[in-house]
C-alpha cells in the first residue's frame, strides 16, 4: 500500500503512519523524517515491532542518533529501535574511456594518508578530460555513489556513551569504532579510498 500525504487535508506522514499501523504491516517506508510529530510515530512503530525504513539529513552515519534526539525522540527509545544507518554521498563519476591517469602530488599524498583511514598506498589517480569524448559529457558519466554503514547494537550504544562522557573527537571515535571487536561499522573513508583506487571519482572530488 502506498499513500501521499495531504496537509492541508489534514493528511500527514504521522496520521498515515497510525492509519498503516491498524493494518498490521510486516514493512513501514517513510519518505522522510522532517518534523518532530513523524520521528516520534516511526520510533513507536519501530518499538512495537515493526521493520521501519526511512531518510534523514545528516552529515554522516554517527550523526544520526543527534538529528534523531534533535527530533525529541528520547535517547533510550532511539537506541531501542535503530538498527541499521546507512549515510549516502553523491559525486560525479569521472569517463572511464578519456579521464586520464596522472600520479598525486606529495601534498596530496599526505592528505590521503591522514583522512582516509587506510594504510594502503595510493600513487595514482585519473583525472577527467574536461574536453569529454562520445561516451560522456565533459569527462563525466553519471554518478557515483559512496556510502559508509553502522550497526547500532549494544557495543555501539556503549561506545558512544564514553566518548560523550570523555569528550571524544569524531576522530577517535571512528577509529575505536573500527578496532573495537563486535562493532559492524565501515566508514566513508573507505569507500572514498576504493573509488579513487578504482578511477572512478577524481581526486577533487574526494576532497
């Protein structure tokens, strides 16, 4: 069943989301939570049960939690129901037929060590040829997608508490995050590192 909403009918995503959930569903899809009124109706449909998807903005996968807290949803309800987070980044997908190889400047080098959270060397990049050919426009085809993913289970929920409680930097909470045995987590940096390795987004981009 699928619904749009009408506000000025006084139709909105909480009274569908309380009118699906008198149906029983198996799945919920919310389009998008951007009011306090649909944060607290998904969190609830989610505690009684129910796998529930939705999108929201943030500007990363550890920062979901605040925008759902900034929603007024309460701390122990968001980490009863969330599961899964996946945090999308849109960029433009350099032509694989002209773009061209080029190796990195030393600068650049230093600055793929320090963020991207891999010890694998990167030596070599393409670059788009901005003159394009028959298979793109101006050097590019498309876009990419890269994504970074957590796992909000108990280990998380417990790590996350400490690195409040001792003022973390985002930083070193990726970082315990990926050490810490048991936390599912696979951060942007990794897949910034695959596409570039992989010449599929220019070094600008990555930046």
């Amino acid at each position: 069943t699928q619904t749009s909403i009408n506000p000025s009918a006084g139709y909105s995503f909480t009274t569908a989301l309380q009118t699906f959930l008198r149906s029983d569903p198996d799945m919920i899809y919310v389009g998008e939570i951007n009011d306090d009124a649909t944060a607290g109706t998904v969190a609830r449909a989610s505690g009684t049960g129910h796998l529930v998807f939705t999108t929201l903005h943030a500007n990363s996968a550890l920062e979901v939690p605040d925008a759902l807290l900034h929603y007024d949803v309460g701390e122990k309800q968001v980490f009863q129901t969330l599961r899964l987070i996946v945090y999308q980044v849109l960029k433009p997908k350099i032509c694989t037929s002209c773009s061209r190889p080029r190796p990195l400047k030393d600068a650049e080098k230093r600055w793929a060590d320090e963020n991207l959270l891999t010890t694998d060397q990167l030596a070599v990049v393409r670059e788009p040829n901005f003159e394009g050919c028959s298979d793109c426009r101006n050097g590019y085809q498309g876009m990419v997608v890269m994504g970074e993913m957590l796992v909000s289970n108990a280990l998380y929920r417990d790590l996350r508490n400490e690195a409040q409680n001792n003022n973390w930097t985002q930083d070193k909470l990726k970082k315990q995050l990926m050490e810490h045995e048991g936390i599912l987590y696979y951060p942007l940096e990794f897949d910034v590192f695959r596409r570039l390795k992989n010449g599929e987004i220019s070094f600008t981009d990555a930046t």
